[in-house]
C-alpha cells in the first residue's frame, strides 16, 4: 500500500482506532465522545500526590515547534510528562523556502533516534499530514503524530478541549446555540471548532465577523453567518472568542484595532445579550482591548482559565490513546 | 479446588465476606477501595455491613494496567476517587473475583501515587485461581476453578442485586 492510498481516513489504522491525531473533521461522534469520556479520568490524575500514571514509561514524545507557542507547547509538556513520557523540546525555526524537506528530514533523524509520537506545530497546512504520509511510505507507522496546529487548516486538540469545556459546564450539545466570534479566517481553532460542534450535534452553530475576516462559503460547513455581533449573540448559551491574529493579516483587512473592538470586542453589554448563565471561552492568548474586555475575561462568566487546565487532561487522553494503538 | 458445576450466591458471599472481616477492622479507621466496576459494588455492601466510618474509594486500574501496550487504553476508564488520606491508612482492596492478580498489582501501584498506606488487605468474594504473580488475598470466604477461557463476571440487577454470570471468551 502506497502511504494512505487506501485508506478512507489516514488518522485511522486498519483496526479503525486512532492512530494520528490530524484533524477533526471526518472522525464520527463516537470517537470524539469516547475521547472526551477518557479525558475525565485523566482529569483527576492533577489531584494526586504523584500526578503521574505510567502509561508512556519509556516512550519518548518530540514536540515540533516549527512555530512559536508557548502555551501549547507547555500543555503538551505537562501531559506527555504525566503519562511518564521522555518529552524531548524543539523549537524550530523556518526561514526555508521549501518546509516541508526541512519537517521530513527533522522527522528523518528523530525516528533515527527511537521517537515514539511527533507533536507537530507548522505555519503550512497539511505538515502534519505530510509528515504521517512519510513514516507511512517509509514503513515507520508506530510513529503516532498529533496536530498541534497548522496553518489555517486544523487544531484538533485545541477544538477538543473546547467540547470537553463545553460539556463540562452544559452538558447536552444537542440542546445549544453557540457563537464562535471574530477572526475566523486565519482561525484553525475555529475550524476544528465548527467541525467538533457539528460532528457532535450542536443544533445551531453561529459565526460572527466582519466580512474580511470570513473565508468564502464558510455556510458550507453548516453554520450561520453573522455580521452583526449583538444580532449574533442573541440568545447563545456559549461564545467562543477568537484571537485576532494580527501577525497573520496581509493588506487592510481592518481599519484598526480600535474600530475592531468597537465592533467585535465581547465587552459585558455585549455579553448581556447572551443568555443569563452563557459561558465566554478563548483559545490564548488574548489580545486584551481588541476582541475582549477585560472585565469579560476576568468575569464571572469566562472560563478560559479552567480551559487550558482540561486541556491537559484531554491532551493526555489523546497520547494513550494513540499509543496504545500500535 | 473443585472445578465449578454451579455458580457461588453473591449476595451470600458477601454476606460471609462481611462477617470474616468484622474482627479485623475498625470502623472508625479502616477505609475501603473498590475496583471498578464489581468490586465498587461489593465495598459499598461491605461498608454498609460492617458499619465504617470512612466513605469508600473506588478505584479503575486502566492507567496501571499491564497489557496496555498489548491492548491499548481500556475504552469505558472511570475517575479514581479516594476520598480519605491514604498516607498512614489502613486500606482493604476490595474485588469481586481474585484471578491472575494483575490488577491487584496494578491497583497497589495507583494507591501508591496518592500516599503511603500502614497496611493494606485484600478483600474478595471468590478466588477462582490462575494466579500469576505473588498475590493472596486476606479474606475471601470461596474458591472454585475455572479453565481459563472462563470469565466470572459479577452483575448487579436494576434492584441492585448482585449475582455472577459465566462467560466464554
């Protein structure tokens, strides 16, 4: 078999377990509830005096950062590290034209080293994929890779945590209306957002932005486009801010920060519109005065802090999963 | 042992299991850690019957296991709740059935991250043998053998009954 050639869903193994973590679109609710069941328990293991389980005892886990994060890149740290993994750091840095040699021969000499799981960060969409692609072709598939991020194209640890958030504080997906607002085009966040939220019946799913910061045919993926944020936020049980991603923007995309807040900044007037027990959840790190008041983020109501906690946990879950499927 | 024709009575053998450890534990200081999912049911009957103090742990070893590398993470892994201290305890695990005793092994392991018991016994309603490591229990009030391709299984009823089913591999 030449590299995925067959295969219907490349993060798949022929047993249809997990054996990368890519993307999440095209995994069935199944899987996305069993990994939001298995992060729970893994929740609790912070509690203990020795906030370790053995699972990953003398695997060795290499987070590729061809792209700066600090907080990803920690969180992936911490639940490696908790699953007893040997977590090996590389910030990489891609001043080359041509990046995906530069991922493919990084890959090359770390799988020469024993490298167990490949946590991947990359400025082009698909790297990830590229590089599962390749230990594939090269007869290397216990090598487990998992998306940390790439590009515009897909975040699906992130957009897990957000689910597992969600359920967390309301429960039933199928009973809610959610916004995600702000810079959905540049957002990977927001697109495994959309697709998890679907893929796990969300009736209604909202996007609210102006319109230079929303990719054509974004309805395709089953949501409702707003352009108004107050007309948008009626009614919602959970807004999901996006980062503005300035670094990202090319060209006017926007006249300036100031009249982005005036517009699309969740200030609590703006929040009042939402339902009374809404929930406000970001991704990190935030642009405080840009697309979010500081008396929202610091709020009752937001939940961005206990975010990156059950990020841990649901990181945790992934990497057993993944490694336990050989 | 004798090779079973007919199933032990659960409710009965939790009953016995009750009375053989009723002199050997102190209700105000001994605490009980069921293992998912039998042995969860069984600490609650015990608790009840020998009228303890501390409320029951529980216990899912699928983050100690042995085979994980074999099998991968078990599907359906519940928290781990210890509600008491488990430095200085005095802790008796509590199963349904003693069998290879892997997962006696592994639920010692996973106290052993929360603190560092006095003592611990082992509590089980049968021993149905094959074991496999250095494991006995300190009350278990029956014994049967089963080939290996058997499970018991212990099941609890809609009222809450608990009875054991036999099945093939």
């Amino acid at each position: 078999m030449s590299a995925f050639g067959k295969q219907p869903n490349p993060q798949l193994n022929s047993h249809g377990e997990l054996q990368h973590l890519l993307t999440i679109e095209g995994l069935p609710r199944e899987m996305l509830t069993r990994i939001l069941d298995t992060a729970a328990p893994f929740s609790e293991v912070a509690e203990r005096e020795v906030k370790k389980v053995p699972l990953l005892r003398g695997k060795s886990v290499f987070n590729l950062f061809f792209e700066n994060s600090t907080r990803t890149r920690t969180t992936f740290e911490i639940a490696a590290k908790r699953l007893s993994a040997d977590v090996i750091n590389l910030n990489i840095s891609t001043s080359s034209a041509n990046k995906g040699e530069t991922l493919l021969d990084t890959a090359d000499n770390l799988a020469a080293m024993q490298a167990d799981m490949f946590v991947v960060r990359h400025a082009s969409s698909g790297a990830p994929h590229l590089l599962a692609q390749h230990l594939a072709a090269t007869g290397r598939d216990h090598i487990h890779v998992v998306n940390a991020g790439d590009g515009r194209h897909a975040h699906p640890t992130q957009g897990l945590l957000d689910m597992y958030t969600i359920r967390h504080y309301k429960t039933d997906f199928t009973q809610l209306t959610i916004a995600i607002v702000g810079d959905v085009l540049h957002s990977r966040v927001a697109r495994s957002q959309i697709h998890a939220l679907t893929t796990l019946g969300v009736p209604e799913v909202r996007v609210i932005a102006p319109k230079t910061l929303l990719p054509t045919g974004i309805e395709r993926l089953g949501v409702r486009v707003f352009n108004d944020m107050r007309e948008g936020l009626r009614g919602v049980d959970v807004v999901m801010m996006l980062r503005l991603q300035n670094e990202r923007m090319q060209g006017a995309l926007l006249p300036s920060t100031q009249e982005y807040f005036k517009s699309y900044g969740l200030t609590p007037e703006k929040l009042s519109l939402a339902k009374p027990d809404a929930i406000v959840m970001h991704p990190g790190p935030m642009n405080r005065g840009v697309e979010i008041d500081s008396a929202v983020a610091d709020g009752g109501q937001a939940v961005i802090l206990p975010q990156v906690t059950f990020g841990i946990a649901v990181r945790m879950a992934v990497m057993a999963m993944l490694a336990g499927n050989s | 042992m004798p090779v079973a024709t007919h199933l032990p009575d659960a409710e009965a053998l939790c009953a016995a299991l009750a009375d053989a450890m009723r002199p050997h534990v102190d209700p105000a200081a001994t605490a009980l850690v069921g293992i998912h999912t039998g042995g969860v049911w069984v600490a609650a009957r015990l608790h009840a019957a020998l009228g303890l103090k501390i409320p029951p742990g529980s216990i899912d070893v699928s983050f100690y296991r042995d085979d994980y590398h074999q099998r991968g993470l078990h599907a359906n892994a519940k928290t781990s709740q210890i509600p008491f201290d488990v430095e200085g305890a005095h802790i008796v695990i509590v199963d349904d059935v003693l069998h290879t005793g892997r997962t006696i092994r592994a639920a010692m392991n996973e106290l052993f991250d929360y603190g560092r018991p006095a003592r611990i016994d082992l509590a089980v309603l049968t021993d149905r043998g094959g074991r496999e490591l250095p494991i006995a229990p300190t009350f278990c009030p029956h014994s049967l053998s089963l080939p290996a391709a058997q499970i018991l299984a212990l099941e609890r009823a809609d009222d809450g009954g608990l009875s054991f089913r036999l099945i093939e591999k």
